[in-house]
C-alpha cells in the first residue's frame, strides 16, 4: 500500500518537483488510504554556545 501510494504520486507529478510538494501528496495519499503516519518535526542541535533549529530530511513513518 506505502509503494503504491509513492508510486502514484510519483506517476501524478513527474520528475522536477520540490521535496516538499512531494512530501505534502504522499501523505495526502496516505490519508486516503486509511494509513496514518508521523510528519518530519524540527530537529535542536547543540553546540558550545549555539542552538540551531535543524530540518531533518523527509522520514515518514507509516502504521497500518
């Protein structure tokens, strides 16, 4: 069902896309079929003297 639901996604879209744009309709296919899953969340790393919010890369995580 995960497969399918990138595959399609793949198909609508085509090649050139933003990850983000992506990510947004894989998850809406995701809904669609009934899977739930968990979204990407800011990341903290700490350093000496700074914190920085840090973007992870696209992981989702699906429960069916």
């Amino acid at each position: 069902m995960v497969v399918d639901a990138a595959y399609s996604v793949h198909i609508n879209l085509g090649p050139g896309v933003l990850e983000k744009v992506y990510e947004v309709c894989f998850c809406h296919e995701l809904t669609q079929l009934g899977l739930s899953y968990k979204r990407r969340s800011r990341l903290y790393a700490v350093g000496d003297f700074v914190t920085a919010s840090v973007s992870p890369v696209t992981k989702l995580t699906c429960e069916s």
